[in-house]
C-alpha cells in the first residue's frame, strides 16, 4: 500500500513539473542549414533551482551584512563609552595621587614635629633626672652636715672635759718636766748617731742600686739575644714545616695534646704576687722567653718525628708522584709515591722514628715495610729484597729496615716510597726537599 501511494505521488509530481516545465527546442540557421537544441525538464529545473540558491543567497547576505553592520556600530558605541569611563578614571586617580602626595607631606612634616617634640621630651626629662639627683645629694649632704655638726658637739664637750683633766694634771707635769728635759738630751744624742749611721746605709744602698742596674742590663741584653736567636730558629723551622705542605697548627696541636696526656701536673696553688718594676720587667722578659723556647721545643719534637730525609743513601727517582703512565700497560694511573732506582740490596734505611706496623708480603708491594710515626705519619717501603725488621719493633732515625729488591709488581730493582698523612698520601717529595733545607744548615 505504501508502494503504491509512494508512486502516485511521484506521478502527480511529473504531471506538475510537464505542465509547468513543457520539453522545448530552439531553432536557428547558420549558411542554410538549420539546428536545434533541446531543453528538457531536468535542465530547466536545475536552472531554476541554481537561480533560486543565488537569489536566496543573495538575500541572506544581504540581510547578514545588514545585522553584523549594526552590531559593529553598538560595539563601537560601546568601547567608545568605555574609553570615556576609563578617562574619567584616569583622572580620578590622579586626583587621589595628588591626595595622597598631600597627605604624604603632611605626614612628614607631622613626623618632624613629633621627632622635635620626642627629643624635647627627652632632654627635659634629662633636665628633670639631674635636678632629682642634684636634690637627693643635697638632701645626703645635708644629713651629712648635720650628723658633722652633732659629732663636732660631742667632741667639744669631751675636749671640754680633757682640758679639765689636763688642768688638774698640769701641775704634776711642771715636776716632770726636769725629767723629761734629761731623757730629750739622751734622745738627741741618739738620733744623731742614728742619722750618721742612715747616711752610710743610703750610700751603701745608691751602690747596690748601680750595681743591680748594670746587672739588669746584662740580663736584659742576653735575654733579648736568647729571644732573638730562638725566634730565628723557629722562623727556620716553620720556613721548613710550610715547604712541606702540612697543616702544621693541627700538627702542632696534636703533638701537645699527647704530652699533655702523658706529663703530671700538680701541687698546691701559691697566689701570684707582683714584684718591683726592674724584677717584674726581666720577669715578663723570661716569660716571654719562655714561651719562645717552648714552641721552639714543640717545633723541634716535630721535626724529629717527621720523614723529611730520603731512604736511600745513593739513589735515583725513576717515577714522581701524581699521575704518571703504567711502566707495565702503558696506562694512565696515580703514582702514590715515589720510585728510587739503585743497586740490587742497597741499604733502605728510616726516615724517621717509630714503630713498625707491617713486616712481611702484601700484594703488588711485594715485600714491604709500613712504619708508624705518631701525629697520623706513615711511611711505606715496597719491592724489597730482604726485610730487617719486625713487626712491633721500634725503630731510630736512619736505622736499617730492609735491601732493596724487585718483588711484587716491579719491572726491575727499585724502592716505592710513600707517605701518608691521616691515611691520605702525601707527596714525599715536598718533604725531601724541606729536610735538604734542614740538613744543609
């Protein structure tokens, strides 16, 4: 049923569309000979339907331009209200800046005052301090003279009372006075002979004062020569300690620290009193003479524990410290100490005190020799031929430790050398040449 509905409207379309839409051709001659073209009914529709979607169109723009036209004019109306409330703005602020630069300088000049009226305050108060203290003195003086006056009262009565006492002795005194006329004879005498006496004890005393004069200048002089000399050598000794590139106030500490634990003090404490100048000068002089000598014995206890000699009497460095290229693969390494080339068995001796920590074969050292010198000294002997000494066994400066050799990793007869500092290497270098320094004087 559907169908059927379906295709009588579509045949009443084409009804509709032939009545209005009639098949025609269009004849014209050209040299004699006449043709014809024909329209049909799809051609004139889609004509026409062309020029309904143009006129449409056209339309639409038209009346789209028209809207947006208007539109654009109602925005410009509106920005160009907007520009005005922002001009009006503008100028409200600039009222309220000059407002407030105004009220800014109304407070400055506000703050001025109250500055000059807070320093008022102050020197008055001041003033007002002063004159209550310049009252109470007046007031303790006041109480002072009255408690004067008081005490002047009482004595003048009890002088009072002496002069009548003395009245009443005065007549036994007018006997007396034969006596004490005597005794004032002898006392003379006396005196005299005491003054003859004072006169050769002050000469006496003017020439033990030249004497102690010359000898405080004696002393002073070779005190001043044994400061001068101690300060030269502790000059040379920290010239040869700074050479090394050690931390020599941390050295310095330690070293003190541990006589500090090993020596005893005591006894009972003896206040401090201050003598006559001239003693107390040479005593300040002995005293910093003194402190001299005792750094200088601290320097020199340093310089006994410290390697700063070679181990080798006759020898040849062969390899540096620092980075150098493997003897055996040719690689790039950090050479921790340094190489002395010599003779098979020459004498390896110690470059300082101490004990022996390691006696016997550790690796590519191949046979060696580690030495403990206090203050975090070390010292490292390697590729020895023959070891001397054991281990815990203590060991005096240039004792004889070991020969050298070729053991362990070695590409022929030599000694490595090294030095730590609190387990850290240090070049030996820098201490070798220190200590040629030391021995050359």
């Amino acid at each position: 049923m559907h169908l059927q509905n379906l295709q009588n409207v579509v045949n009443q379309l084409v009804i509709w569309l032939a009545r209005f839409y009639p098949q025609f051709e269009i004849l014209f001659r050209t040299d004699g000979k006449i043709n014809h073209i024909k329209i049909s009914r799809k051609l004139q529709l889609s004509i026409f339907v062309v020029i309904f979607i143009g006129v449409g169109w056209s339309t639409f723009a038209s009346f789209n331009f028209f809207i947006n036209n208007e539109v654009v004019t109602a925005k410009t109306k509106e920005i160009i209200k907007a520009r005005m409330a922002y001009r009006g703005l503008l100028s409200e602020v600039n009222d309220y800046q000059d407002k407030f630069s105004n009220l800014t300088a109304d407070l400055s000049k506000n703050h001025g005052l109250m500055l000059n009226l807070v320093e008022k305050n102050a020197t008055l108060q001041q003033n007002v301090k002063s004159a209550v203290n310049k009252l109470e003195t007046s007031k303790s003086r006041h109480k002072h003279i009255v408690l004067a006056r008081t005490n002047l009262k009482e004595k003048l009565t009890n002088i009072q009372i002496e002069l009548k006492s003395l009245n009443n002795h005065n007549f036994s005194l007018k006997g007396n006075l034969s006596s004490v006329t005597t005794d004032l004879e002898s006392a003379l005498s006396e005196r005299n002979r005491a003054r003859s006496n004072g006169e050769k004890l002050s000469q006496t005393v003017i020439k033990l004062q030249n004497d102690l004069e010359v000898l405080n200048k004696s002393e002073n002089a070779i005190l001043q020569k044994l400061t001068d000399s101690t300060k030269e050598d502790i000059q040379d000794i920290r010239y040869v300690l700074k050479r090394t590139g050690l931390n020599v106030k941390r050295l310095i500490s330690v070293q003190v620290n541990i006589t500090n634990k090993k020596a005893g003090l005591g006894g009972p404490f003896v206040a401090y009193k201050p003598s006559i100048k001239p003693a107390q000068n040479l005593q300040s002089k002995i005293l910093n003479l003194n402190n001299y000598l005792k750094e200088l014995e601290e320097l020199k206890g340093l310089m006994k524990k410290l390697p700063l000699s070679t181990p080798l009497n006759y020898y040849q460095i062969s390899s540096h410290f620092g980075k150098r290229r493997d003897p055996i693969n040719k690689r790039w390494a950090v050479h921790t100490g340094l190489d002395f080339s010599g003779y098979k068995n020459s004498r390896v001796y110690a470059t300082a005190p101490g004990k022996v920590t390691f006696a016997g074969r550790n690796g590519k050292y191949g046979k060696l020799i580690e030495i403990d010198h206090g203050l975090g000294f070390k010292t490292k002997y390697g590729h020895l031929n023959k070891i001397l000494v054991k281990h815990g066994q203590k060991v005096d400066y240039r004792a004889k430790i070991g020969l050298m050799g070729s053991t362990g990793r070695s590409t022929g007869p030599h000694l490595h050398y090294e030095i730590l500092v609190k387990g850290r290497h240090h070049n030996p270098w820098r201490l070798i040449k220190a200590g040629r320094y030391v021995y050359k004087r």
